[in-house]
C-alpha cells in the first residue's frame, strides 16, 4: 500500500466533508455580533474595530465580488470564505495526525505496513471528523468572523513545522522555517492567536536538532516564550508606533 497516496487522498476527502457540511450550514446573512461590522467593513474596505484585522479585510473584500455586485449575497460570500477556510483546516489537521501517527509506530514511509497504514489513517480520520462537528470550531467555521481563517494560519505553520521536521537534514529544508516566519507575520493581520504555535515550534526544532534532556526543554520553552513576548509587546506595537 503506498502509504503517501493513501494519505494525500483521504486528506481531501475528509477536507471535501468538513467543506460540504460548513457550506450547507452557513449562516445565510450576518450573525448578531462582531460579524455584521466586519462583513460590511471588509464590503467597503474600512477600518474594522482594533486592531483592525486588515488582510482578513482584503480576502473578505475579495470573497464578496463573487456576491456579483449583489449586496444581499455579500455577507454569505464571506461567510463561505470561513467554511472554506475551516474545511482546510480540517485537511491540515488530518495530516498532523496522521504525521504524528507514523512518528508514534516510527517507521519511515515506505516500511509502514497495511495494517498500520490503516490504523494511521483511521486515527486521522476519527480525529479530523471529530473536530469538524465540534461545537466551538463549527460555530466559527459558518460565520464572518476571524476566527476560522486564523485557524487556517494556525493549522498550516504547524503542520509546516512537521514538514521541516521530515526533511531538516535535506538542503533545502529550512525553506519550511522562512515560510512559517512569512506566514507569522500575514497571521498578524488577522489575528494573535497564531502566536501561540511558536512555543510549539521551537519545541520541534529543539527536538530535532540537539539532544533532548529535561533541562534543554526547558530552555527551549523559555526562548520560545520569550520570542513570542517580544513579538506581541515589542514587534507588533512597536512597528505601529515607528509609523505614526
């Protein structure tokens, strides 16, 4: 059994259900609470509350010319953007797991079995389904709301963090680690919450490359905190400032 293909065409699969099932739920016009301001600031590309959420402004402005100039449909254009975003999430999500699945049996792909290769993909199947009908997540993932497409941030820098994993002793391996950084700084534009993977993410890159000990894990998490501190009370802030 060829364990990638298998995984690549279940991973969209199950992106396909998520997708489907948020698309046919969504909400049909604005919600009743922050979604009505930024639906119709994204429609005339104002200045949303702070801190503004500018590049989900962008692609929630482009998400409402498929309404074809009908200001009814605009709304539910970016609201479908969300279940769009969210049903991505869930492919990434499906992929992490089955990821740390085969990191759990460790055995590079080719030496995976059938049985394991079922069971793998079962666990990502399972995993991936379950958050899909999950409360929080499919309440966000029906509306115009920020939250789904900084899922979708959140989701793909780790799930990039893996891949830099799989290939870090290969040359070209740290291309992974520019484009999280790249992504980092877009997800600003849409919310903080991305922030929180980095912790994450130097625990990864300090498992991989030095050898592990209580200690160093520690040190890992402290550096990692304190990348993320200077970001969210240095960068962010201070980037505004120099500019006013």
């Amino acid at each position: 059994m060829d364990f990638k293909k298998i995984n690549s065409i279940t991973g969209w699969i199950v992106c396909a259900i998520a997708s489907a099932v948020y698309i046919m739920t969504t909400e049909p016009t604005a919600s009743f609470w922050d979604c009505g301001e930024f639906i119709s600031t994204a429609y005339r590309l104002e200045v949303g509350h702070p801190p503004g959420a500018p590049f989900f402004m962008l692609m929630a402005r482009i998400s409402t010319l498929f309404a074809g100039g009908n200001r009814e449909l605009a709304a539910q254009m970016v609201n479908i953007f969300s279940a769009l975003c969210s049903g991505f999430t869930i492919l990434l999500l499906f992929w992490t797991i089955t990821h740390l699945g085969r990191k759990i049996i460790g055995k590079a792909v080719a030496d995976i079995t059938p049985v394991q290769t079922v069971s793998i993909i079962g666990a990502g199947i399972v995993g991936a389904l379950a958050y899909t009908f999950s409360d929080t997540f499919w309440f966000s993932a029906v509306e115009g709301e920020v939250y789904a497409f900084s899922s979708l941030f959140t989701a793909l820098v780790f799930w990039a963090i893996l891949r830099w994993e799989d290939e870090s002793d290969q040359r070209y391996a740290n291309r992974w680690l520019v484009l999280i950084a790249y992504l980092m700084g877009l997800s600003i534009g849409v919310h903080l919450l991305n922030l929180l993977a980095i912790p994450a993410i130097g625990l990864v890159y300090y498992h991989r490359k030095y050898p592990v000990t209580t200690k160093g894990t520690i040190y890992a998490l402290l550096i990692s905190a304190g990348i993320l501190l200077v970001i969210l009370y240095g960068i962010v802030p201070g980037v505004i400032q120099i500019a006013v």
